[in-house]
C-alpha cells in the first residue's frame, strides 16, 4: 500500500508532560538509542519492553534503517509486530522474522522529485555522490564510498538510477543518500534543507556527512502521526526516544519524549527530557520508571 498522504499534525512545539496521562505507546529510535553502540539489544532492555507490552503499551521501533536490517530486533517485536522503517518512509511487519517481512505501508519519494534533489543538491554542494533506498533494492553511484552492509545492485550515476525505466523505475523509491567526502555534518544538512526546499524532506543520523533524502512530508514523526490515528492514540499518549536529528520530529510531536545522554544537541532541545546513554540501558531505565509510577 502507498500513502503519500500529508499529515500537518506531526510536529508540534513541546508541552509540559501530563504526568497525569497514561502512556499507550512508546515510540524508540534504534541506532544510538534502544541498540548498544555493539548494535545489540540489553538484557535489561529486552525485560523492559516485554513488561510495557504486558502493561498494555505498544511498542513501535521507529528507524531509518530499511526493512532488511531490521533483524536485529526481529526476535523482540511483541504483539502488532510493525516498524516504522526509512525514517517513516514505510511501515513493516516484521513478524516474519529477518528476510520475510511485510511492507503495510509505503511513503516513497516521487521520481520527479527525487531527480530535483539530486539535481539542486548537485548544484549546491559539488562533489556529493549518492545512493538510492528502495523497498527491496539497494543501488549506489560508483564513488559513492562503502558505507553500509551490503553490496549494491548496480553503480550507476544517480540520475540514470532514477530516470524514467531507469534501474529504480520497477518498486518505490524509499529514500535518496546524499554523502559528501569533505563537508560539516551539519553544515551539509543546513545546505541541503536550502537547497532542496520542499522538494523533499531532509534529515541525518549518521555522524558522517550522510544525509537521508524523503518525500516531502515523510519523518518518522509523520508516520508515527498515522499509525497513532489509526489505533486512536494521541500524541499525549507516545513516549519517544531519539538520539539523532531525525529524530527531532518525532521527538517534538510526542507527549513525552526523551533525549539520550549521548544525544545531538539539536535532540536534546527538542525533547522534554532526558536519560542516561545508549550504552548505559537508557530508555530501559525511562521504561521502568513509568511502569513503576502507573496506577
């Protein structure tokens, strides 16, 4: 199913947290926040989210990693199952474990649009190369450097991957990946948000000068916006986690939120709180606090 719908509730400017509201759901980044720096999930974090889930809180893993990375947690997923994968650019159901998950929802980023941003990006920051993020396919421009898990499908320049018939043409475009060799991170964002303008929706979460290209309107926090409608949740009653500047979003529009200690500082302005690191069990620790305060 492909939803490009707009969803203009998403991102809000913090409130106070009700202490008074009781949570339904908790909304947790992976990469930097639930994960370890080892990339694996703690024992202790493990316990946490099977008591919110036994509590009745849904658990959502909201990250911009794709779908066929999400093996990692694939054996903690508890009840509906669903991710929020690619920085809201598809909703999965991983109950099917690594390799034989389902796409319920795709947000994909338009061809035309696609083409704009690389074209515009090209033009503010020569010398970025770029790889594009499909549903199932994965392919990269020949310099574009070894950044991720997996051997692409093809190398090709950006622009025959995306032409009209081109190699992207057969399934959803979920994302583009913008890398500059020499570039500030944040400079590079701050560039590419100008450049681009509402083209597409721009964002990190790598510490690298890596940016993450959606449709326009598409972030985690309007994902999660949809799937919270759908279940008749509020954003009263999400608490999110997020360490990174895709995560400022989904951070802003939950009722309670809540920066890593290891977060960016953008993160940390945008949450209502804050805990302890990834490493050191951090949304574990937030968990079992508000399972201890329920009623």
């Amino acid at each position: 199913m492909r939803d490009n719908d707009r969803v203009t509730s998403a991102t809000r400017k913090p409130e106070p947290p009700a202490a008074a509201t009781r949570p339904r759901l908790i909304a947790t980044d992976l990469d930097g926040t639930l994960l370890r720096d080892d990339k694996s999930v703690s024992p202790r974090t493990v316990a946490a989210l099977a008591a919110a889930e036994k509590a009745g809180i849904e658990v959502f893993f909201v990250t911009g990693r794709p779908a066929r990375w999400m093996d990692v947690v694939s054996a903690h997923v508890h009840g509906h199952g669903l991710a929020i994968c690619g920085n809201g650019a598809a909703v999965v159901d991983l109950h099917g474990g690594p390799g034989r998950h389902r796409f319920v929802k795709v947000r994909e980023l338009p061809q035309e649009n696609a083409l704009d941003a690389v074209r515009l990006l090209r033009e503010a920051a020569p010398g970025t190369v770029y790889a594009v993020e499909q549903t199932y396919g994965f392919h990269q421009e020949p310099a574009y450097p070894k950044l991720h898990m997996e051997d692409p499908d093809d190398l090709l320049p950006a622009e025959e991957i995306l032409a009209p018939g081109g190699r992207a043409a057969a399934e959803p475009v979920l994302k583009i990946l913008a890398f500059h060799p020499e570039l500030d991170p944040d400079g590079f964002l701050t560039l590419a948000r100008l450049a681009i303008g509402d083209r597409a929706n721009v964002t990190r979460s790598s510490p690298s000068a890596l940016l993450e290209i959606s449709g326009p309107d598409v972030s985690k926090a309007s994902t999660l916006a949809l799937c919270c409608a759908e279940r008749g949740i509020s954003h009263e009653e999400v608490v999110a986690f997020g360490d990174m500047p895709n995560d400022v979003e989904m951070l802003t529009w939950a009722g309670r939120s809540y920066a890593m200690g290891n977060a960016h500082p953008d993160v940390v302005a945008a949450a209502s709180g804050r805990t302890v690191a990834n490493n050191d069990d951090g949304v574990a620790v937030v968990i079992e606090r508000m399972l201890a305060d329920l009623p």
